[in-house]
C-alpha cells in the first residue's frame, strides 16, 4: 500500500513542482511530514541537507531518500526500502519526462505567441513564492533553536544563514565551498 501512496504523491509533487527541486522542497513536506507522517520534521531536514551535498538535483535527491525512509519508518526491510526509493525517484521523474516529450515540438513552433509568453510571465512569480516557502520551510526551531531555548545556538544558526547568503549572492562565493565552510563552523561552533 505505502508503495502506490509513494507513487501518486510523487508523481503529484513532479506534475505540480514548478521551479525545480527547490520549488518541490515545500511540497514534499506538505506530503511526506504533514498529509502522510512518512517522516519527521527532523528526517526531513536531514534530508534536505543530505540531498543538497550529493550530486543530482535536490527534488530527486530528496524524492529517492523520503521513499527510503518512508518504507523503512513502515517496517519494512531494507530491499523494500530500496524499492521504495526507486517507486519515489521514477513517480517524480515521470511527469517531467512525459511533458517534456508531449511539449517539445508544441513549444518551438508557438513560443513567440501572446498566450504562451503570457503564462510564462505568470509562472515566474510561482516559482520565486515556491522557493520563498521552502527557505521558510526550512527556518524552525528545530534547525535553529530559539534564544529561550538555546541561545548560543540561535546566534550561530542565523550568522552562518546570514554569512552563507552574503558569501554567494554578493560576494559569489562557490555554493560548494558555502557548504563545506558552513558545516566545518557548525561543527566548530556548536
């Protein structure tokens, strides 16, 4: 049963997942930790964090360890853990895949035309609200305590967000390098 609910969240999530993997990041959190209870909150951070240090698109990344963890927070065994990741993985690849066939030919020969440059126009503000809500997703008390609870671990979450935005927007540090630096203070300082 967990297998086909995998299936159609996932297909869902990649039908709808305009922006990329960063705009199916509050998607599949709406899905996986809120509508189904698949994973915790603090899963899916780690899953966030672990998606975005491997190579290969986050929303995939993100798609292939929830239908891990999901199957295997069902009890099942490992091999079925696997199929689970597969099940999620292919689910939000399809849509893409089929669109993209079914569009391509349509999209070269109509895309100087008023209505498909109009809905383009449209889906750009979608895609910044889409990445907006997963920034704020992602901005808990879980990832970043609160000075009631543990101030010397608010301070430094939200200094390393801050010095981790300014480092690539303005100063267009390498987001490898962000990654690496950041979790090397992390670890350091808390």
């Amino acid at each position: 049963m967990i297998f086909l609910q995998l299936i159609l969240t996932f297909f869902e999530i990649g039908l709808f997942g305009f922006g990329g993997g960063y705009g199916m990041i509050s998607l599949i959190q709406a899905q996986v930790v809120t509508h189904h209870a698949w994973l915790t909150t603090a899963e899916f951070t780690n899953v966030i964090a672990i998606s975005q240090m491997t190579p290969g698109p986050i929303g995939i990344n993100s798609a292939t360890y929830c239908g891990y963890v999901a199957v295997q927070n069902a009890g099942y065994a490992a091999p079925f853990a696997l199929l689970g990741s597969l099940a999620a993985t292919t689910s939000v690849m399809l849509p893409s895949v089929i669109l993209m066939i079914l569009i391509a030919k349509m999209l070269l020969r109509y895309m100087n035309h008023h209505a498909v440059a109009g809905a383009f126009r449209g889906l750009r503000p979608t895609v910044v609200g889409l990445l907006i809500a997963a920034v704020l997703a992602l901005m808990t008390e879980e990832n970043f305590s609160s000075p009631h609870v543990n101030a010397w671990q608010f301070y430094i979450s939200v200094f390393l967000f801050a010095a981790t935005f300014v480092g690539t927007m303005f100063f267009k540090v390498n987001p490898i390098k962000m990654i690496g630096l950041a979790a090397f203070a992390g670890i350091m300082l808390l």
